[in-house]
C-alpha cells in the first residue's frame, strides 16, 4: 500500500484526473509537451505541491518534485469539481480518491485503471 506523501493527484484544465502511485510513475505517465505547456496542478494525497517540470522542453522528459509547500486548499476545490461532475457517487477525499482511481474502483474499471474521464470534456483540437 502506497504513503498518501507518494500518491500523485493530477488534475488537468478541464479537471479530468490522473492519479500516479509515486513521483516515478508521475514522470512516465505525463507528457513534456502537455506540462511546457502548463496543463497539469499535481498534488500529493496529504496536499502538498508537487512541481511538475519539462526543462528541455516538448520534447524532453518531465521532472517531477514533491514541494513542502501546503497547497491543501487547491486540491479540496479541485476534487470538489470533479465530484460535483459525478452526481451518481459520494465525494471522497485526496487519499480515498486516489486509492479508489489506482484500484480500478467500480467506475474506473470502464475507463481504464488511472483515470476517471470527465464527461463533458471537450474534444481539442489536434496539435499542429
């Protein structure tokens, strides 16, 4: 079982989340080109900060850094959000969140292991 501290909770502008089981993962799983551009606000469960870096650019690897900066209000509004999209289940905390998005909980078995999707997002348009 994952420390809430490695547990990963990243929401992106449309408030689709992504939840890594540790900074590692965090790196693999994102896109340089998407954090350059700002994309992601990542949080650890306990509600930390975690700095999310492409130094090289679109194309170069994402750094990722767990910060002793207590951002424990964003995450709160951020999940606020994305529950109050998902009338059909009770809202969870950070940790609950997360460890219910890793285990593939009820929903999430439909729409992949890590992520819940957000189903009024809109589709962008392909990047040139």
């Amino acid at each position: 079982m994952n420390h809430p501290a490695d547990l990963i909770l990243d929401f992106d502008r449309d408030e689709e989340l992504a939840v890594f089981p540790s900074l590692p993962a965090t790196e693999a799983g994102l896109e340089a080109i998407d954090v350059a551009d700002g994309e992601f606000a990542a949080f650890t469960a306990e509600g930390r900060l975690v700095d999310l870096r492409a130094p090289e650019g679109a194309e170069g690897p994402v750094l990722v850094a767990r910060t002793e900066e207590d951002g424990r209000e964003d995450p709160e509004r951020h999940l606020a959000r994305f529950w109050s999209r998902r009338p059909d289940h009770a809202p969870l905390g950070p940790e609950d969140t997360a460890r219910l998005l890793l285990d593939g909980g009820p929903r999430a078995a439909r729409r992949g292991p890590r992520r819940f999707r957000n189903p009024f997002r809109r589709r962008r348009a392909p990047r040139s």
